[in-house]
C-alpha cells in the first residue's frame, strides 16, 4: 500500500522482468509525466489510482511520481542481485590462429550467458592480443584477483589443458565459489538461488 493524496493506494503485483523492461517502464512513465505536467485546455479526469482529480491521462503525478521511485528501486535490486560469472578456459596456443579461436569460443560462451541474464566476466577479451606488455605471472595474478570477485566459475572447454584454468579452477574452490562445466549446472545454480530470494 502507498499514499498519494491522503489515499491508501493498492499497488498492483508486478512480475519480476529484466532490467531492460524496467528501464523501458520508466521512461514511458517519464514521457507520461512530462505529458502530464504541459500547459493547456485538459479534460479534467480522474487518477484510477488515488481518485484524485487531474487534467489528463490515467494517473495523477503524485502517482506517477511514486510508480517511478518503486521502479528505480526495483531496477536497483535487480542490478545488485545480477550473478557475475569467470569463464575459464584456454587462452594461449601455438599460434596468434589459435589464440583468436580461443577468443571467439570464449565470446560465444559470454554470450549464452548473457542471454541466460549472467555478467560474464571474460579474461580473454579483457586481456586480448596483449602478450608481452607483461608477464604471463603478471596477467594470472590478475585473473586470479578477479576470480574472487565473482560469484562462480565456469569451466570452457579444453579447460583441462590450460594452465591459467587450472589455476583458475583451483582459486574458486579456495574461496568457495560454485565450479562449473555445463550450462545445466548454471542453470540450476541461477534457479535454486532464485527459490532462495524469493523465499
């Protein structure tokens, strides 16, 4: 319940979307308001909401108002509550040919999880074609400090085969970070921590 105009207002129960969709709730309603606030002849109406009387439109701007602030601090929660994820894989190879095709499963991987509404964290395009600018130490040390700032790893594959990986794999399961090798995982992961939330 919130008031608005010394009224008790329901709020209607939203479904949990995306940040995109609250993002593109919000500037719909910011259109609304600056409609709503223009000089002119209005037809006086009714806010559905409060009961308040208004010049146009549906919802007064006291409760336009108030519908913003609850979609900004939705959006907020929903930013926080994102899940960032280390994908770990094979980076150097033989050839500068294979060092682009690990970049690009990589790539691919980072997008699934994108769509899946992770944060990857992607070592390979953060430190892509900088070989030599400092030693490989120096960029697993790096990588290594990023682990730790994520919420789980996953494991690429040929993950078996790269030293960075392994080193990788190793540092989540130090600090307590879920490890994982196929997307099934991920995705009970994301829903067991969904139930979680919500409960």
């Amino acid at each position: 319940m919130d008031e608005c105009n010394g009224v008790m207002v329901t709020k209607t129960q939203e479904p949990d979307v995306t940040p995109d969709a609250i993002r593109h709730r919000i500037r719909v309603l910011e259109d609304l308001r600056s409609y709503e606030d223009q000089p002119g002849v209005h037809t006086k109406r009714t806010c559905f909401a409060c009961g308040a009387a208004q010049a146009r439109g549906e919802r007064c701007s006291a409760c336009l108002s108030h519908e913003l602030q609850h979609l900004r601090r939705k959006l907020a929660r929903a930013l926080v509550n994102k899940k960032v994820i280390y994908l770990a894989g094979p980076y150097r190879a033989d050839t500068a040919w294979q060092v682009h095709q690990n970049i690009q499963r990589a790539e691919r991987v980072a997008a699934r999880m994108l769509t899946n509404g992770l944060v990857p964290l992607c070592p390979h395009k953060n430190t892509a074609y900088m070989d030599g600018v400092v030693s490989d130490d120096t960029i697993i040390d790096g990588c290594l400090a990023l682990v730790t700032r994520c919420d789980a790893l996953f494991l690429m594959e040929g993950w078996q085969e790269s030293e960075g990986a392994l080193k990788e794999k190793e540092h989540a399961e130090k600090h307590g970070l879920p490890v994982f090798q196929h997307a099934h995982e991920v995705d009970q992961w994301l829903h067991n921590g969904a139930a979680v939330a919500a409960a």
